[in-house]
C-alpha cells in the first residue's frame, strides 16, 4: 500500500494560531498599515483639492498621526478656512477633498490589513497540520 500525505485545517489550531498572533496584531496594523495609508491620504488630500494655492496655508495644515490604536488626518488651526474650502460657503461649491482621499485608499488599506493577519498567521504556523498515513 502506497504512503498516503494528508494536509489537515483543523479549526482548534486556527484559535492557537489566533492567540499566538493577538498580541502582535493590533501594533502591526497600526505601524505597518495605518500609519502609512494616513501618510498617503494627507499627501493626497494635500495635492487634490480645488482649491487655487496661493501662500500654502492650506496644504500645511492638512497632517497626519497615529497612536497605539490607530490615527488621524487631520487640520490644524493654522488655516482658518480649509472648512469651507471642503464644506463649501454661499457661492463656493463644498470640496470634500479629506473624503475623496480616504475613499480612494480605503481598500487599499483593507488589503494591507489582510497580509498583514495572514503573514502573522503564516509566523504562527496554523496553517498546516501535515499528517504521514502508512
């Protein structure tokens, strides 16, 4: 009789595999998916508006951080009318330039999020459960 290979999923070594990668996924999402997505977003919401620059006050106050739990883009008080620049007043029409920003990287985000569980979950080895039956 032949050596038979079997590959096994098993869903108790899924849960190991979870717990192991717990700890570490909150930290990896935010430093290698978060963070870098807001930094493409602000540069994007800075480079995509309708708005004719003229001394740059806009584009400066358009910024990006994060923490532990996540981040932000942001305008700082340095640009007394980037609100209405995005809302719009009387006869401006509303720029919604922070929106169109986050929307064009928003599944980008979501893949980054995804390789970054799936390599997590590659380190911890749940994948594979490799049985030799004689």
């Amino acid at each position: 009789m032949a050596d038979l290979l079997e590959f096994r999923l098993q869903a108790f070594a899924a849960d190991e595999g979870l717990k192991n990668i717990g700890p570490r996924l909150r930290k990896s999402v935010v430093k290698d998916c978060i963070y870098p997505t807001l930094k493409e977003i602000r540069d994007y919401a800075k480079k995509h508006h309708r708005h004719k620059t003229r001394t740059g006050t806009l584009k400066r106050s358009i910024k990006a951080d994060y923490d532990a739990d996540g981040g932000r883009v942001y305008n700082d008080d340095s640009c007394d009318y980037l609100i209405f620049v995005h809302e719009g007043h009387r006869s401006w029409e509303p720029d919604k330039f922070f929106e169109v920003a986050f929307d064009k990287f928003d599944k980008k985000l979501d893949k980054k999020i995804d390789q970054a569980v799936n390599k997590l979950l590659k380190e911890s080895n749940w994948v594979r459960n490799v049985v030799y039956n004689k």
